[in-house]
C-alpha cells in the first residue's frame, strides 16, 4: 500500500511537472469519454422502457389518420365486442400529445412540432383468460386485418421495436467503446512518450544507479491512469450537469446506475493501465534504441 | 572484485574498428585504479562495461558476484546498486534537493520509512561535509559541493566498489583535491575504487595503481603503492 501511494505521488508529480500536456490530455479522454457515457446513459434508458413496456398488458391499436369520428366509434363497438376484451378506451390524437408532454414534462411540444403527428389509438384491455402473450399476438393479427387499423402494438412488440433499437444502440456502444479505447490509447500514447522525453536525463540517471526497470515505470503508468480517470470524471460531471438540465425537460430520465458508474471507472482505469503499459514500454525501449542516455 | 578477461568492444559494425582490445585484469578489495590516457582511449567504455551500461563484444567480465554472459536484465541494477557512480557533471536530478536525490534512491530499493531515510541521508551526507547543505537544490551548490552530494548518492547504498568519470574534471585544483582525499578515505576503509582521468598529479598522489589507456588498449599497468596505505 504504502509502495502504491509513493508510485501514485511520482504519478502525480510526473503530471505537475507538465500541466500543459497533462491538461490537453485530460480534455481528449474527457471528450471521448463523454460520448461514451453519453451512448451509455442511452442505452441505459432504452432497456428501462423497454422493461415497463414489458409489464403492460393491453394492446395500442393505431387507426388511419383519414378516419372520421363515426368510424373510430364503429371500430371500438365492435372490438369492445369480443369476448376475449375487457375493456376499449380511446385516446384521441390529442390525448396523446398531451400524455406525451406529461411523460416528458415539456408542455410546449405541440408547439414544437407543429401539427400533432400521433394517430387516434384504442388502448385494449385483455379479459383475463386472454392476456397470455400467444393470445395478445393472436388478437393483434386479427385487429390489425380490419379497415382502418394501421398498426397493433402490444408489450412484447414494443420490446421488440424497442430491442432493435437497444441493439443500434449498443452496436453503436462497442463501436465507441473500442474507438474510445484507440482514441486514449493514442492520446496517453503521445502524452507519456512526451513525459519519457522530458524526463529522459532523469531516467538515464534512474537506471546507472540502479533503478529497476518497475521503478522507471511506474511514475509514468500511473500518471497514465490518473490521466484516464480524470478524464473520465471530468467527463461524468459534464454528463451530470447535462443530466439534471435534461431532467426538467424529461422528468423520465434516469441516470446511470452505480453498477454501470463502476464498470465504466472500471474500465477506464484498466484501460489507462493496459495503455499506459504498453507505450511507456516502447517509449523507453524506443530512447533505449535510439542509443540515448538510456542505453543499457 | 573486477575481473576483466579478455574484453573486447566494438560499437560500429566495421570489424576493425574496436574501442578496446584484448583487456584483462583483476582489481581487488581497497585498490583505487587511475585509468588514464587522452579523451577517446576507451577509460568511459572500460567504466560502461564495468556497470554494463555497455556491453562486451566479446570476453568475460565479472563484477563484485555478478559475471556479464549470466545477468539478466532484471539482474543489472543489482548489479549497479553494488557500483556507486560518479560522474564529471555529477548528473543530480536538478528539481530534487540533496536530500531528495538521496533518498529517492533509497525508495529505490523499497526503503519507504521516512525516519529510516532520514537517518541513512545524514548519515552519508555528515561523512561527504554537506548535511548542512541538504534542503538545497543541486544549482544552489558550489561544483565541489555537488560532487560531494553525488559521492554521497553514490555512498547510500554502502557499495562495495565506486566507479568515478573525471571525478575532478569540472572542479578547480583544490577542490579537486578536497574531493580525491575524499574517496581516498573510502578506499582505506575498504572500497574498490575505479577512477577515469586523464589528471595525471592526482593518480600519482592517490591511486594505488594506475592503469595507461592506449588505442583502446592497456599500454601500462602499474602499482604505485600498497592498498592500506593513507596519502596527506
């Protein structure tokens, strides 16, 4: 412990004695980051609709725009007439633009969008004996074959639409994870080789009286992952503040969970590591090479 | 102590370019050896290999328990905490004070106890003349005084051997004295000194051999007095 607070020390006064290069370093990984964070506070949100979607039980039946008063009516006597249903409630269009401005809190989005885009919908309520999955996607092929019926949704297509969504999401995810990853890979690449550099007098010195190849080390890789978490932490506080500014917008919001908070730091400290390993390396195998004061 | 077998260097890959032939010696407990010879006659090299900065083109060396064709790389700085090295420009690290210089390469080796530090620092520092210089920076010193700190860096590890650059280079007449009857005193007390200069008066009056350097080869080896004795 006390071996890792003086290596944390030297870490952190590698970064001091370049605050420059250390603060240009801190801004890139923030900035990378964030769109990472960004993309996970998405994903993170798409899978908690996705669940309360799961849980409902009734089926959304959208109707033609064209459709009149009297036909709407007409379609929900005759629903409401099965035996398999319950109960049929309809939702005008602006019903529904303003149960969407609730959701969100944002009573200006009729204004916004200008004309309102939703279409009337009976909400479905299954008798009991009929709100089984198999049941529901029974009904819904049956709804969806008459006149006027543009579409049926119920949970589980919901959830599927939804989970394709979730998957562009978290296709995106990796894909910004791993550009992430080369991104500060490259930045503490060129930060530490740049500290290697300015230090090499001290590490020529290091090495004649007898430092290991660890103790050269050291300093740099943990100025390396202090690098990446800070970066990572200046990049949540943005995503923070941006989160409560969003939040009065869409009250629904919810905000990472502390499992995900501690697999990204997680994952940004073994980043940190693993690239710091790898470029001090060939930052000082390259000085090594070039036959400079480091030379074994 | 050091043994040097049949050593050659070569650092260009042109066959008869060799920055030293056919070396052998051995150099014992107590002896301070004066390598001597113009600049580029190999005394540098001869001190690289000696601490395996460098490595032999071909021959054995063997240093202290150390032999050069066995180590490994997590071998050599072993090997180097049992060379203290001093150097013509005494290569202090500049934004660290005395005291941090030294103590740094006590952190080094894991020694992390601040009291212990403390007490090893001055201790050397008392016996090199400049504990009261120990919060100072190296820019802050005097050139005689810096290369007492760097004996002192060179001292902390209590090494059985003491590899000195033009030790006096940098440094006037006197000090230079001041400084050669300093490591006098650690070879009296059991020291294996090795010392490249080309300050022919000094080696006279202070080694107890001297070894002459001559295209890279050893064109004189001589004893000048024995190891215990004590020169004023």
């Amino acid at each position: 412990m006390r071996a890792f607070l003086f290596f944390a020390g030297e870490g952190v006064s590698q970064l001091r004695r370049s605050p420059a290069a250390s603060v240009a370093a801190v801004t890139a990984v923030g900035a990378v980051l964030f769109v990472l964070l960004l993309l996970m506070l998405l994903s993170q949100n798409i899978l908690a609709l996705s669940e309360r979607l799961r849980e409902r039980k009734g089926l959304s039946v959208f109707l033609d725009p064209q459709l009149d008063q009297t036909q709407v009516s007409a379609l929900r006597e005759r629903f409401a007439g099965f035996g398999e249903i319950a109960e049929v409630r309809l939702v005008t269009r602006d019903e529904a633009l303003r149960g969407i401005e609730e959701e969100l809190g944002s009573p200006g989005l009729a204004e916004v969008v200008g004309e309102n885009p939703l279409p009337d919908v009976l909400l479905v309520t299954p008798a009991p004996h009929a709100a089984d999955a198999r049941e529901l996607d029974v009904l819904a092929r049956e709804f969806e074959a008459y006149p006027g019926v543009d579409d049926v949704l119920y949970g589980e297509r919901w959830v599927r639409a939804l989970d394709h969504g979730l998957g562009v999401v978290r296709r995106a995810n990796a894909l910004t994870g791993g550009l992430a990853t080369l991104a500060i890979v490259l930045v503490l690449g060129n930060t530490l080789r740049l500290l290697v550099l300015m230090r090499e007098e001290q590490l020529a010195i290091m090495k004649v009286i007898g430092a290991t190849d660890a103790f050269v080390r050291a300093p740099f890789v943990m100025a390396g992952i202090l690098l990446c978490l800070i970066g990572g932490l200046v990049a949540l506080g943005f995503l923070r503040v941006g989160f409560e500014v969003s939040r009065s917008l869409m009250p629904g919001l919810q905000f990472l969970s502390l499992p995900m908070l501690l697999l990204y730091l997680g994952g940004v400290a073994l980043v940190g590591l693993l690239g710091s390993l790898v470029t001090v390396e060939v930052s000082i195998r390259q000085l090594e090479r070039r036959g400079g004061m480091l030379q074994l | 102590m050091i043994e040097f077998e049949r050593v050659w260097k070569r650092y260009s890959k042109r066959r008869d370019e060799w920055a030293l032939e056919e070396i052998s010696f051995h150099i014992g407990p107590s002896e301070m050896v004066f390598l001597l010879g113009p600049s580029g006659v190999g005394k540098s090299t001869l001190l690289k290999l000696i601490t395996l900065e460098e490595m032999p083109t071909t021959g054995t060396i063997r240093v202290a328990d150390f032999v050069a064709d066995e180590l490994t790389r997590q071998d050599l700085p072993h090997l180097r905490r049992r060379c203290g090295m001093v150097f013509q420009d005494f290569r202090l690290i500049k934004d660290l004070t005395i005291h941090e210089n030294l103590a740094f390469c006590l952190r080094m080796t894991g020694t992390l106890e601040r009291s212990v530090i403390a007490r090893a620092v001055a201790r050397v520092l008392q016996s090199v003349g400049i504990y009261g210089k120990r919060d100072r920076f190296p820019r802050e010193l005097s050139g005689g005084e810096q290369q007492r700190a760097a004996i002192a860096r060179a001292l902390i590890h209590e090494p059985p051997i003491i590899l000195a650059d033009e030790p006096t280079g940098n440094l006037d007449a006197e000090t230079g004295n001041e400084i050669m009857a300093l490591l006098q005193r650690l070879r009296v007390s059991g020291t294996t000194l090795v010392v490249a200069s080309h300050q022919e008066p000094l080696a006279e009056r202070f080694a107890t051999r001297t070894m002459r350097l001559r295209e890279g080869r050893i064109a004189e080896d001589r004893f000048l007095r024995p190891v215990g004795t004590e020169v004023y």
